[in-house]
C-alpha cells in the first residue's frame, strides 16, 4: 500500500474515483464487517479522527465504509485500527493469477496519482516511506 498525505483530502478522492479506485471510509460502525470484505479493485482507505472520526465532506466522497468487528462495543484508537485494517486488507488480495492486469492498472493509476495531484494544487504530496 503506498501512503499519502493529502493537502486536500476530498479532492484527492475525486481524483482517485476518477482513476478507478474505491473508497472506504473506516468506521467504528455501520459499516461492512472488515473479515467479510474482499478487495478486488484498487482502494483508498480513509481513517478519521479519534473522537470525531470522518469529516462529512470526506465522508460523502466514500463508496463505502469498513468496520471491525469487537466484542462489547470496544473501539480501538486510530493507530491500532489502521493496523488492523491494513494486515487484513493486504491478506484480502485475490490470487495471482487473476489480477495479472488488476496490479499493472494499480501500479499505473498510482503513479497517475502521483504524477497528477500535487501540493500546489491542493493534492496530495509525496508518499511516506
């Protein structure tokens, strides 16, 4: 999963709609259980605040929203969510064999991202490493 810091975060989702990726905002509810989900398309995950979670802009832009499931109503901080999400989220990749053209697509709308949305433009900036 490559990472990024957007400037402009609903703008930054348009952008990478309209390239193909989904959305999916994580949630502490209401949304899709994270162990009956299963990634087939590109994706962007959205992790809000602690406390306040996702801004309603932000939140509009989602496809979709992931939660994980927890007995009793316990909510994990943001940190060991993303933790979390993403350990399940790369475990949720298909086989080989069928996303010979998903992962070329992947590679290339990535770097469209990168090549398109910059920080002067209310973008995103380069990936963390």
């Amino acid at each position: 999963f490559p990472v990024y810091e957007a400037a402009n975060l609903s703008r930054f989702l348009q952008d990478a709609k309209k390239r193909g990726y989904w959305v999916a905002g994580a949630t502490a509810e209401k949304g899709q259980p994270l162990p009956s989900y299963r990634r087939e398309t590109p994706l962007v995950l959205v992790l809000g605040s602690e406390g306040s979670g996702l801004r309603d802009l932000v939140e509009t832009r989602c496809d979709f929203h992931l939660s994980i499931p927890a007995p009793g109503g316990v909510v994990l901080n943001v940190a060991a969510a993303a933790a979390v999400l993403l350990y399940q989220l790369t475990c949720a990749i298909p086989p080989a064999d069928t996303t010979a053209n998903t992962a070329a697509n992947t590679v290339a709308n990535t770097a469209a991202l990168r090549n398109a949305s910059t920080p002067e433009s209310g973008g995103m900036d380069e990936p963390d490493a």
